[in-house]
C-alpha cells in the first residue's frame, strides 16, 4: 500500500533504512538527493552521499550525529520483504519530490514561454527510478538469442528487399534512419517512397514536408500508387482516384497523412501534432517521415543556429528521443555537402554539419546518383553507418522509374545493372588516376561509362 503523504518521520525512517543496509544505499543512490527531503535532513543527505563517494563507506552512527546532530537508530531484522517495501515506497517518494520541484522551477520558464525546457524537466522529473532491467546474460541462452535476430523480431520491412536483407530485416522502431544525398539526389522520393512502403503494409504513417507542399507530394504519392505518369495524373483523375482506393482496400493500407510544417520547427511541434492526429483520428502513428532533418531547429533557443555541429546534434538528438519515447519508425533525411559531388563513395566527411549527426543516427544511408542513371532507370545507396547490422560500406542497386517515381528492387536478370558496370569503370578510372580535374567531370564519365555498356551489350 502506498503512502498518500511524506511527513518527516516517513524520510527518517528512509534515511535509517539507507544508514542500515549499504546495499539498499547502493541500489538507491543515484536517486536519493538532499532537496528531495525535509530541511531539517538535507544536510544528512548531502552527508551521506558524499561522504560514500569519497570513501566508498556508509558513515556510521556515530559520524552522522556528530556532523549533523541527528541521532538514526538502525533499523533491526530487515526482511527481503522489509527491502522491497523499501524500494517501491522510496522510488516513489523520489520520483515525486523531483516532479514537485520541476513544476515549482517551470513557473519563470513558463513566463518566458520555454516550453519546450519545461516539458524536458516534467519528463525528466517522471523518468526517475531503479534500475530494473539489468540486460541480457550473454552466456545464459545462445540459440535464443541467435534466433530472436534470425526470425527478425521487432525488425520492420523497409518495403525492399535488398535493404532488409543488409539490415537484419529492416528497420525498427525508436531508431532514426538518415537518408543523406545531394542537391536533387531523391532525397524526399526515397521518403515518400518509405511512406507509401509502409502504409501499403498496413501501418499508419505521418509525413511531415518542411520544404514541398502537401499537394506536390500527394500527386507524387498519386503517380507511385496508380502507376500513371505524373504528367497523366491529372489527366485521368477518375481513374487514378478508383486505383487509389482500389490497392488501398486490398492490400488494407493504413492511413498516410502528409503535413507540411514550416522550416525551423523542433521535435515539441511534431510531439504536438502526433498527439492531436491521434486524438482526433482515434489510432497509434507507427511511422514518422521527415523532410529533412536540416530544416528542423533545437528545442531551446539558446542553441545558436550558425553553429551547425551543435545545432544538429540537439536536433538529431531530440528527435530520436521522440521516436523511442512513441516507439516509431523513423526516416528523414539530411544534406551532403559540396565535397560529395564529384565522390563514387561516400563517407562521414560528406554529411553537411559533421559527424554530431552520424553519431547520434542509428543508420545512415548515402543516396547516389546522376541524370543519366536515372534516366536509365536506376538508383544506389550506399551504407554508410547500420548501427545493429554489418551493411557497413555496402552498396544496393535499385530500379526506378522515373515516369512514375517508383524505387523498386532490382530483378534477378538485372544484376548485371548499368550502374554497376560502370560503378566498376569509374572506381578503376580513380584508381589509375586517370580521372583529374583537367578531364571531364563526374557526370560526363558516367554518361560515356553508360553508352559503352548499352554499346557492349548490344554486340553480344
């Protein structure tokens, strides 16, 4: 039974169960602090804590009383029972206190309009506790654990085959996926590639735009889904709108909401948003989409936005608390910078900001391209970072048809793909160094590399 009040004789029969049992003390002392308790003990507390960080001791009775001039009596013959009535009432006590002095802390935050400091504190404040989950015994069960990974639970299918099989199955939920590229790269296709990936898939997904209109996208998603161009959507209204909601009733597709935000929001507006789209539609968002990453700014203000390492860091950071905290699949994206233009692989020096992304993200995906890959029907990604999967350095092919804007897996007779064989002709080309600034560009290779292999395969 739980107490309804925390009078002093409560937090001294607290403090004499932690003067009592060093292991109690242990277990509780990562949460136990003085301006949770009565004056009257904070002085004991900070005795306590410090005195136990400086010797690795509990102070006896003595050395309490003589510093603090209170006198705690032991408690005798503490049962398991005694210990574990202990912990739950303490935690509580703890969890509490900090969220009494949390709201009494808002009151100037809340006049300056921080909202988003205060939240951080209340959730702060709730989030207080023992340690529970003590993780996994590695020896304990092998076969286990090894088949937990083979029968890819909790992974999600990303809706490509090639990408789950270098992500263990796909990607899973609290984790934030990076899709990186350049200026005009596909950034946002791959995105709402994703979206429709997911929503045909039966889970409901929310696409937040911070740079194209909600109706842009959604004739995107229209060509995609109907399989007509996106010069004959408009043309074909009727028919492109029973399509829709023909493959929608069969396939049971979730719903797919797109927003359009403006650039500069922090992750407490997206929070907002969710939680009023749920409310009002009466269902769970499973998948978060965001595009990009760049265009999103810190929670607090005092993070200065010219400073991109540490803008992105925060950004990146808060975001991905937003999704474990909902427990969503998440992909946005984010730029490369002007060093990635004329690059055949990608690496950590080619995200725009720094590496505060990179180290924060859980998979960081390298989109590559060019118009004459495109136009012939083809994208690759390039992993640069998997966080729990060895895709690292990898590199997939994918079909894609640029009259519909579908990225589809490869099939199986086209795994001598164009971009492939030249990928092979550039990297030789770097390596022989026969590729220098007083030679034709990037784009210009590729385009010969191409017609020589459409050349050759025609002659066979």
């Amino acid at each position: 039974m739980s107490l309804e009040n925390y009078s002093p004789e409560i937090q001294e029969l607290f403090l004499r169960f932690l003067t009592t049992d060093p292991d109690l003390f242990a277990r509780c002392q990562h949460i136990t602090k003085s301006d949770y308790f009565d004056p009257k003990y904070r002085k004991l507390v900070d005795f306590l804590n410090e005195h136990t960080v400086n010797h690795n001791a509990i102070p006896t009775r003595d050395q309490i009383t003589a510093v603090t001039g209170i006198d705690l009596e032991p408690v005798e013959n503490i049962t398991e029972d005694h210990q574990n009535w202990f912990l739950g009432e303490f935690e509580q006590f703890c969890r509490h206190k900090a969220l009494e002095r949390a709201i009494v802390d808002s009151t100037d935050l809340l006049e300056k309009q921080n909202y988003g400091e205060v939240e951080n504190m209340i959730k702060a404040a709730v989030q207080i506790g023992l340690v529970k989950d003590l993780g996994l015994e590695y020896f304990e069960n092998p076969k286990e654990r090894l088949e937990f990974i083979k029968n890819q639970r909790g992974a999600i299918s990303t809706g490509w085959k090639a990408i789950d099989e270098k992500l263990y199955g796909g990607l899973n939920r609290g984790e934030v996926t990076i899709f990186a590229g350049g200026s005009g790269a596909g950034k946002s296709l791959w995105l709402q590639n994703f979206a429709l990936n997911w929503a045909f898939a039966g889970l409901n997904v929310v696409y937040i735009s911070l740079e194209l209109s909600e109706q842009l996208i959604s004739m995107r998603l229209d060509a995609m889904a109907s399989g007509y161009t996106t010069r004959d959507v408009m043309k074909n209204i009727d028919d492109v709108d029973l399509k829709i909601r023909t493959i929608a009733k069969q396939k049971k597709a979730g719903k797919l909401r797109v927003k359009q935000m403006p650039n500069g929001i922090t992750a407490n507006d997206i929070r907002a948003f969710l939680r009023e789209y749920e409310i009002q539609n009466g269902i769970k968002v499973d998948a978060l989409l965001v595009d990009y990453l760049d265009l999103m700014m810190p929670i607090s203000n005092r993070v200065s936005a010219s400073d991109l390492f540490i803008k992105d860091k925060y950004v990146t950071e808060e975001l991905r608390n937003l999704v474990a905290e909902r427990d969503l699949l998440c992909v946005t994206a984010s730029q490369l910078n002007r060093a990635a233009v004329e690059e055949l692989e990608f690496d950590h020096s080619h995200i725009a900001g720094g590496l505060s992304k990179i180290q924060t993200a859980d998979n960081v995906v390298g989109i590559f391209t060019s118009n004459a890959m495109r136009e012939r029907g083809r994208y690759q990604i390039q992993f640069m970072k998997t966080r729990s999967s060895s895709g690292v350095g990898s590199k997939v092919d994918f079909a894609f048809d640029q009259n519909t804007l579908r990225i589809t897996d490869l099939n199986e007779d086209d795994e001598d793909a164009i971009t492939a064989q030249t990928s092979g002709l550039l990297n030789q080309l770097k390596r022989n160094g026969t590729v220098k600034s007083t030679e034709p560009d990037t784009k210009d290779v590729v385009e010969q590399g191409l017609n020589l292999a459409e050349f050759l395969k025609s002659r066979r």
